[in-house]
C-alpha cells in the first residue's frame, strides 16, 4: 500500500514541474482517471504507467491533484489540450461527464471538486469548471454521492455535507467578486439564475428522498434550507427582478404537481416533517412568511363564484400539503403562522386562504373546530383594540372582519360603530349584523343601498357568507408531471429567449451574376484547402519533417527564439528555423500574459526573452512579423517591468541594433508603461486601402495629398494627444485675461483643422480588462526602472559618443566618426524618437512620489540639453551657426519632441504644486528652458528656416514652443518674487 501511495505522490510531483511533453502530460492525466474509473475509452492508449487497482484515494489524493491542476496544469497546458481535443482529461478530475455519471467516483468527485476550487482564488477554466457542476452535479446529486457511502458514520456524513452545501452556496458571490464588472458573468452562475436552480434541486431532493421514508434524511435537507435562508432565498415578498430569486417562486409551480401525484401523501409527509425539523424558529418564520407571499392573490377578494372558491381550496390544499395541518397541537408552527397573519399587512383575498388552510377542511376533513375558535379568539384580540379600530387602514379593517364572524367580536362593535370614517364604520355595522343573524337575532342598519361608503363591499361579502370555501368541490383535472426531473423546468418569471428561423431558400440577387459556358478541360482539377492540409498531413510525405512542438513554458518560447543564431541568420543549419520563429512569435503574447501572476516563471524568463525578441530580424518575411514581435515586447514590459524594462534600455543603447529594432525598443516601453499606468492605448491599424466605399476613394494621389498617411506611428500619435490636452489646458486658462492678448495667443498657439476622413470612435481607446491579475502600478516602477535608467544611460552613451568623436576629429573625410550617423541613437530620427518616449513615460508616471523632486528636473534638464546644445559634431558643421545659436543645425524633429517633453514636465509641475518646487529649487534651469524657447521662436517669427522643417513639423514646432514659453511665464508670474539669487 506505502508503494502504491508513493506512486501517486510521484504523478502529483512530476504534474508539479514542468511537463517536457504533450505525451508525458496525457499519461500522467491518464493514469489516476483510470485508476478511479473514470477515464474516457478513447483516451485508454496513452495511459502508458498505469497505476494499481485502488491506488488513488479520493478523499487524499485527489484534492492534492486538483490543485496542481489548477495551479500549474491548466493556465500552462489548457490551449494546446484543447487544439489536441484532450481538454476531457482535465474535466475528468472535476466534472467526470455523463458516461461516468452513474459511477459512484464521479459523485465524490464532484463533491471534492467543489471545496477544491471555491478555497483557491478563480480563474477563468474554474469559472467554466463551475459552470458544468452547477448543470451535471446539482445539490441533490451531491447529497446522493455524500449519502450513499455507507462506509462512514452518520456524523462523518454530515459533516461532509455540511462542507458541500457551504461551498454550493458561495460560488455566484466568488465568481461576482472574481469578475468583478470585467466580463459577463455565465447565465448559470447569475445570482438569480443559480439559486433558483439550487431551489429547483433542492425539491427534487426533497421528493427523491420522500420515496426512501426515513426520518434520518430530515436534518440535512433541514440545514439546506437553514443555509437558502441565511442567503435570502426565502424573501417575505414576490421578487420584481430576475437577479432576486425565491425558492417557492421558483418550486411552487413542481410542488403543486407533486401533490396530485401518486405520492402525495409521502411528499407532503416529507415536507411537513421537515417544517418540524427545522433548527430554529427564526428559520421556520422566514420560509412560512416566504411560502405565504409566494401564494397568488386572488383577483376579486369578494367573489363568489365556484371557480373563485374552488381557487381558494386548491391554494389552501397547497398550503397544507407543504406545512402539514396546522394545529394548536403543532405549537412552534401555530404560533409562527399566527404572528405572520396577524402581524403583516395581507391583501384581503388572502383571509379566505388563511380560513381554509387553518379550518383542515380543504383535503375534505371535517373542519378543526377547536383550531378555528382559538384563530377567533385572537383576531378578536386585534379586532377589538382600539388602537387597530382608530389606526389601521381600510384593507386591513376588511381583511379582519373577513375572517371575523363570533359572537365574541361583539364588544368591538361600539368602536367601530363610533369610527367617523363611513367605511370603517360599516364593517363595524355588517360584523354586527353577521353575528346577530348568526346567534338568532334580528339586527339592521339599514341604508345598505348605494355605491358608497363601501356598501358595494358589503353587499358582496354578505353573499361570500353564504356558503364555505371549505366546501366547495375540486374536479381532479390537474395532471402530474409526466417526468420527475426538473431539469426542464422555468422558473416563473422567467421570459424565453428569442429564436430566429432561417429564411426560406429563395432568389438571391447575386444569383443572376453566372458566367459563361466554357469547355471541359483534360487537366485535373486544383485541390482544395482540405485536400492541401490531407497531403501536408500525410506521414508518407512527410518523411523527414520535424513538426515545431508548440511552446507551454517560457523556457520553451525562449529557446525557439533564440536557437536560430544571431538574429535568426539564413547561414544556420537548421532547416526549420523560419517555423522556430513563426510558432515562437504566434504564441509569444499570449504566452507571457499567461504566466503573469504564476509563480516565478515569468522573472526568471523576462530577460532572456528580451534579448531573443529585440534580435530577431524578419529574414523569412513572415506575415505580421512586426506587430507580434511588438505585442510580445509590450506585454513583457507591462507583466515583467522590474526584469524585462532595464534590460531593453540596456540593450537600446547597444550599437548593434537597426532603427527598427530601436523603434521596437521604445515602443515597448511607451505602450507598456501606458497599459500599467491604465492609460488609454491606440487601437489595432487597419489596412489603408480597407474602406466602406472603395468607389468614393479619392484617386491615390488626392487621396494621400488631402488625407495623409494612414500608418500613423503609434507615439508620435500619443505625443500629438498629450501635447494638445496640455495646451489646451493653457488656452483655457487665459480666457479671463484681456481679450486682445487672449485672442493672439489662440491664433499662435491653435492648430488648423485639417481635412480627416470620418471616424467611427476615438483615436485612443482604453484596454478591456480580464480575469488576470492585476498589472504592477506605473508609480511603483517607474523612476527606477524606466525613467532613470533611460536618462542616466543617455548621459553615459553621450560622454561615450562624444569622445570618440573627439579622438577622431583630425583626422579627415570619412575616417572622422560621426555620433550622429544613420542608423546610430543620435540619428534625428532616432533621437526624437527616444525623446518622445521619454515623454509619454514622464507624462505616465505623474503621480510618482518622487516626480517632482527626481523625475521633472532631470527630464526638463535633457530635454534643454538636447535641444539647445549639439549632441554631436556634425551638427556644429553647418554655415552660420555660431550666430544662430547651434539651432540651425538642429532637424526641426529633435526641436520639436525636445520642447514636448519640456512641455509636459512643465504642465506636470503646474498641475501638482502650481510650479512651486521647479520655481524655486530649480530657477536657473526654469530660467534656461524660457530662453532656450523663446530664442527658437524667435527665430521661426523670422522666417529662418530649420533642417527638416515646413509644413506640419513647422507648425508642431511653432506650437511646441508657444506652449512652452505660456507655462513658463504663467509658473513664473506666480512666483516670480520668490526667485531669489543666491549665488
């Protein structure tokens, strides 16, 4: 037996760690499910290591394996299961299916799946596992498998179903928290739906075990019902929402089935024993008064038709059929539904119901006389008080008097008579009337006539008083169910989905587009996608071919992206490595957002899978190369930042890396910073040329000259959206001042609406939210992870290229080194790249603790460094430009992501402290940034015209610095007297 239990602890270790294979995982799968009965037939030929007959515990083993399932199995392997169609497996070890219902594993199963998953926090494949429980394994299979093992005791038994029954009943709360608003929750696991089938179940439950006549398997339907009530599935009114459930709303109509049946004596034995039984007499008042409001109206409270009183016995049979004869005898039940009645306000239809149900002469029984006389006694308690005479509302006085027909109520007769409402005074005057005709006596009022003062009501209640309700006869025409299980049955309430039915087969307009008649041809005809995916299937044609296995672990993923050498070189040796690649990048993103918040997989991984992703180059051309590679990137930053950001700005600042791969690099952390900081994201590109309206395309040329280029990248758009909201904020700010400044600077500083084709949403839109967990905040990562590392490995990449460039400088021609060459980081085109990601992360990350004292000043002091002096020497090479400042050989791109990033600092600063600590800690470099900008506007109020500029980087240009130079004049005129010169 020790070996046997060693075996199975060795499957719950090597389930654990990493699975090398698809195989080795479905055997390992395979061999407990085969141990307990339960494997599927087709899954029999890859249980390879079986295990022993009896080997695997249920109740201490299986628990151990579900959690490994969940934990390492299922968020690793769950995809590839389910392209394999192996996703059963997994099921097996929760949800055994319908082949294995019957087996006495399953339900044990199912049980121990439940307190398995609801103690661990959900997951998406949990939140499924709950939903196929919630259908295949209801309560009342659970009591089934808890209850039918007759190896432990009694008390062993409830206490499992104690556990059980907690653990049904928490799930919609667990999955509502888990959700939390993200994405819609299953119909199955809705708070109303769910409880209203748990309802539904426990009445199947309730019959089933009505058949066995034991008086042992009252206390757990007892404590079943106990736990619905601490829930609040036994309301004390009738639920106006589908999120409310109620058990009788949801029963009531089963239950009166159940009572024409063959077994209703049995069934309502069942139902009265367990009103008796249960625990607490809080409990019984919250299921009678919930039984009590779930019983309809009637429509006409007065009426005395047969069919109203035939109505009227057949809800007081339903009442005593669930609750049993209520008798002074039974006096924890009388004493309930007599607070009931009398404390609660009932429409006074519900009088004739409460009379039939307490007389016992609705199952054609003489009427409990001794019952009836001690109901009168206390209405007559309440009818007499003079409180209820003076206070109570005309409905009430009706639905007293209804039931109210003793001589007794004589001595509240002279209150009543004395009322002054005319109504009221009248029940006063027919009770009396009643009673004396009852007695022999002879009594009338008179002034009966009329519609009037409630004369209607009375002459209608003297005809109800005619006959009994009790007597009137019932025809038995109301059939059983024809099927016992309740599977199918609605709850009431419930509206049908709609269903659409397929239009007739008919003309078609495109059915008169045919062409034309051609010759048979002798060549054969061309194979179809499945005849193609058949012959590349084909293990005869394939000799030879090595299938890329597809990656679960990280390790895996890191080996495929770097096994094709340096950057995935045509020279290699391996035949397959454009697969490698293609299987690599497919599964990249989705992989890596996975293991987020598993473990430490994803750490351990994140920095080779940096270097693998920044180097690979599209040698094979493979579709949408570009736009995986950068999705995986973003998601290693956003899911990794302390482990993926540092390495990819170390490795930015390499020189052996293309502008795309640059580009790659900082994109990366721009979207990456942004996803973390919650910020919105720009959608996914379009295609160009796919439009509505091919035939309204302008002619390519027009087109590209009044529209623009539609592969707008991706930061140069999200640079575009900050800077205007920040000087929007600036324009805003000036609409009080004089009106004449105020209206020069709009025309500086707004930009032109162009001519933009119509678009159906915003040009940012925020990321859906998912199950996962959560993202690390922005504010705790980024000055020491993103923002410092990139500045400070700028400066040293600066010295760097500055001195040799220095070393070189007298030599001639193109043996001098040029910083700033192409493809290099001091290029324009990457420069003003990197200054904008710089940007978006300062701008992200506002809310730092450390923004205003590190971030800000450090940011704004590169942004005048790179943007008022030379980064490199051939910058200092052009005619002029001593006396222009070193801007003229500035590209006018450089300038202008220069002055954005000032911008943002600035409009940071004014925003958090209204430019205090910038102002005064930092004077001289506040100082520096308004004659940096203003000596560039200057210039471009001149007419001088700058490398790369004109046309829109002149105007962004011209914005940029109009911008800057109104916050810095608005955060200095606020503290301009505080500047002091401590020098």
């Amino acid at each position: 037996m020790d070996d046997a239990h060693s075996l199975v602890r060795d499957v719950i270790d090597r389930l654990q760690r990493p699975v090398p294979d698809l195989s080795t995982l479905l055997s390992l799968l395979c061999s407990p499910l085969a141990c307990l009965g339960l494997l599927p037939p087709q899954y029999r030929q890859f249980n390879s290591s079986p295990l022993p007959d009896g080997s695997v515990n249920i109740q201490r083993h299986l628990p151990a394996l579900q959690r490994a399932l969940l934990e390492y199995i299922a968020p690793t392997w769950d995809s590839l299961l389910a392209e394999e169609k192996a996703s059963l497996l997994l099921d097996q070890f929760f949800c055994p299916d319908s082949f294995s219902f019957a087996s006495s594993s399953a339900g044990d199963v199912a049980v121990v799946a439940y307190a398995t998953i609801t103690s661990q926090p959900l997951t998406q494949y949990a939140i499924h596992l709950l939903t196929r429980l919630a259908s295949e394994y209801p309560v009342d299979r659970l009591h089934s498998a808890i209850f039918s093992n007759k190896i432990n005791d009694e008390v062993v038994r409830m206490l499992a179903w104690e556990d059980c029954v907690r653990c049904v009943l928490v799930i919609p709360g667990k999955v509502s928290n888990t959700i939390a608003g993200k994405t819609d929750v299953p119909n199955q696991l809705e708070h109303g739906t769910y409880y209203n089938n748990v309802c539904m179940r426990a009445e199947s439950l309730v019959f089933s075990l009505s058949k066995e006549k034991s008086r042992d398997v009252v206390p757990a339907v007892s404590y079943l019902l106990s736990k619905l009530v601490n829930m609040g599935i036994f309301p004390s009114a009738t639920p106006t929402s589908r999120s409310q459930p109620s058990f009788f709303q949801a029963t009531l109509p089963t239950i009166r089935g159940r009572l024409t049946s063959e077994f209703t004596s049995a069934y309502s034995a069942m139902w009265s024993s367990l009103f008796s039984g249960l625990p607490s007499t809080l409990t019984l008042r919250f299921i009678l008064t919930s039984l009590l409001a779930a019983t309809p109206p009637l429509k006409h409270a007065t009426e005395a038709k047969v069919a109203t009183r035939m109505t009227v016995k057949e809800e007081a049979n339903t009442l005593v059929g669930i609750t049993g004869p209520v008798t002074p005898e039974r006096d924890e039940i009388w004493e309930t539904a007599m607070g009931i009645i009398l404390s609660k306000d009932w429409e006074p239809s519900y009088a004739r119901i409460f009379v039939c149900w307490l007389s016992g002469g609705s199952l054609d029984r003489p009427s409990d006389d001794k019952a009836l006389n001690i109901f009168i006694e206390q209405i007559l308690s309440a009818w007499s008080s003079p409180d209820h005479v003076k206070h109570s509302l005309l409905s009430r006085h009706r639905c007293v008097i209804a039931v109210s027909t003793s001589p007794l109520f004589i001595s509240g007769i002279g209150l009543y008579v004395g009322h002054l409402d005319p109504s009221v005074r009248r029940c006063g005057m027919l009770a009396a009337e009643v009673v004396a005709h009852r007695v022999g006596k002879k009594l009338d009022f008179g002034d009966w006539d009329g519609d009037d003062s409630g004369k209607p009501w009375a002459g209608e209640l003297r005809e109800l008083l005619k006959d009994r309700d009790v007597d009137a006869a019932l025809f038995d025409n109301v059939a059983p169910p024809k099927n016992n299980d309740v599977d199918n049955v609605e709850a009431p309430g419930f509206v049908a989905r709609a269903t659409f039915s397929q239009p007739p087969t008919g003309y078609d307009s495109d059915d008169s587009i045919t062409g034309y008649a051609s010759p048979s041809s002798s060549r054969s005809a061309s194979p179809t996608p499945s005849e193609l995916d058949d012959i590349e299937k084909d293990p005869t044609l394939n000799v030879g071919a090595k299938k890329v296995p597809r990656p679960v672990y990280l390790v895996q993923l890191g080996d495929l992206l770097r096994s094709t050498g340096s950057g995935g070189d045509k020279s290699s040796n391996e035949p397959h490595d454009a697969d490698k690649i293609e299987m690599a990048l497919n599964y990249a993103e989705e992989l890596i957002r996975k293991k987020r918040g598993y473990g430490t997989e994803l750490d351990e991984n994140a920095v080779n899978l940096v270097y693998g992703l920044i180097g690979l180059q599209d040698n094979y051309e493979l579709e949408d190369f570009e736009l995986k590679r950068q999705g995986a990137l973003n998601a290693l930053i956003a899911c990794a930042p302390r482990k993926a950001a540092p390495t990819l700005i170390e490795e930015f600042f390499k020189n052996q890396y293309s502008t795309s791969q640059r580009y790659v690099a900082l994109n990366a952390l721009a979207l990456g910073a942004r996803e973390m900081a919650s910020l919105p994201l720009p959608p996914s590109n379009v295609a160009p040329d796919r439009i509505s309206f091919p035939s309204k395309k302008l002619p390519a040329s027009l087109h590209e000259r009044y529209i623009g280029s539609g592969n707008q990248e991706l930061l140069p758009l999200i640079m575009d959206s900050i800077s205007n909201r920040a000087i929007d904020k600036e324009k805003d700010a000036s609409a009080d001042k004089v009106p004449e400044i105020t209206r020069e600077r709009r025309l500086r500083v707004s930009k032109a609406p162009g001519i933009a084709p119509v678009s159906s949403g915003t040009a940012l839109v925020t990321t859906q939210p998912t199950l996962s967990q959560k993202l690390t905040p922005l504010i705790e990562v980024a000055t020491e992870y993103f923002i410092a590392p990139l500045i400070n490995h700028f400066w040293l990449f600066l010295r760097d290229e500055r001195t040799r460039e220095d070393r070189t400088a007298h030599y001639q021609g193109r043996q001098q080194y040029h910083g700033a060459g192409t493809g290099l980081i001091l290029n324009p085109v990457v420069l003003s790249h990197f200054m904008r990601t710089l940007a978006i992360l300062v701008h992200a990350s506002q809310n730092a603790p450390e923004w205003m004292a590190v971030v800000a000043p450090d940011a704004l002091e590169l942004a005048v460094t790179i943007g008022a002096r030379p980064v490199s020497r051939i910058e200092t090479d052009v005619d002029d430009d001593e006396e222009l400042g070193g801007q003229r050989g500035k590209e006018a791109s450089v300038l202008t992501a220069a002055l954005e990033l000032a911008l943002v600092v600035l409009d940071g600063c004014l925003e958090i402290d209204g430019g205090r600590v910038i102002g005064l800690e930092h004077t001289a470099l506040l100082l520096g940034a308004g004659e940096w900008a203003g000596n560039i506007f200057a210039q471009l109020e001149k007419g001088i015209k700058l490398q790369g500029g004109g046309g829109v980087h002149e105007t962004k240009l011209r914005r940029a610095a109009a911008g800057v130079l109104l916050k810095i004049d608005d955060l200095t005129s606020k503290w301009r007297r505080s500047m002091l010169d401590t020098r």
